[in-house]
C-alpha cells in the first residue's frame, strides 16, 4: 500500500505543481455555477497542505491529539485568494508536500495505527490522514480538470 501512496502522492504533487502556471483567463475558470475558481482550488490545496503536516507532526509527537478542522472558505476570504501571488501557494504546496511524502514513507506501515481525534470526523489514524491527502488532492484535481474542460 505505501508504495502506491506514494506513487499517488508523487503524481498528484506533479500534477497540481503544473497547473500553478496556468494563464489568468484558465485560472478564473470554474468547475461549476458557485464553485471556487481554478486559482482558488489551488491555493486552498497549499493551505490544506500546511493543515495536512501539521495534524501528521501533531500525531507523530502528541499521544492521540485532538486536531480541529478548518474553515475553508474562512480561510479563503480571510488570507486574500484573490490577490495571494500563486508562485507563494506553489512553492509552499511543492515544499510541505515533500515534507508528507517523507513521512509517509517512514512512518505509514510503522506508525499508521497512530490514533487522533478530529473535531468532525472522531478517532481517526495516521493511515487514514495520509491517505485523506491524496484522496483530497485527487478531488480538486478532478475539479481543475473540469473547469479546464467546459
């Protein structure tokens, strides 16, 4: 299982870093009515990332920490999408995301018992928030592709 993981994490990173040097007008595309801008995902996609490393250091070094969920769309109004440069989302996303494919190459088979409490979700493990980052990576891209589509 690790090694697909971190096939996909590999993948997924390549993919997403790719997109970061979209034009302007592909970047104000959307995936449907309502929906976050191609740029927006993007920078949602650093951020999580950021939230991902945390919560994957919390449980590595805290026993069964209680880790809280975000408010994506706080976030996003509050930390200036809109205006953020994207190469700063890029570099961060590039960055952390080694920093997870890392961990997850020594710790998943050794340490993905690990248990957290998440503030939505419950009891959660480590196995389960290395895979939600590739699961939740796949996601957007699907979306990116999409709006990039229509």
């Amino acid at each position: 299982m690790t090694t697909a993981l971190i096939r996909q994490l590999e993948t997924t990173r390549d993919e997403t870093v790719g997109f970061f040097e979209l034009a302007g007008e592909d970047l104000a595309r959307t995936y449907a009515p309502g929906k976050w801008s191609v740029r927006f995902i993007l920078h949602h996609l650093a951020d999580s990332e950021t939230v991902f490393v945390d919560r994957i250091h919390r449980i590595l070094s805290e026993s069964r920490p209680v880790i809280w969920a975000m408010d994506q769309d706080a976030w996003a109004s509050s930390l200036g999408y809109a205006t953020l440069p994207l190469e700063i989302s890029c570099r961060t996303f590039e960055a952390v995301r080694n920093s997870v494919i890392h961990y997850a190459r020594e710790c998943y088979d050794q340490k993905g018992h690990l248990e957290f409490v998440h503030s939505v979700t419950g009891v959660r493990t480590l196995k389960d928030e290395f895979d939600k980052v590739a699961a939740h990576n796949e996601n957007h891209l699907r979306q990116i592709r999409q709006a990039l589509s229509s």
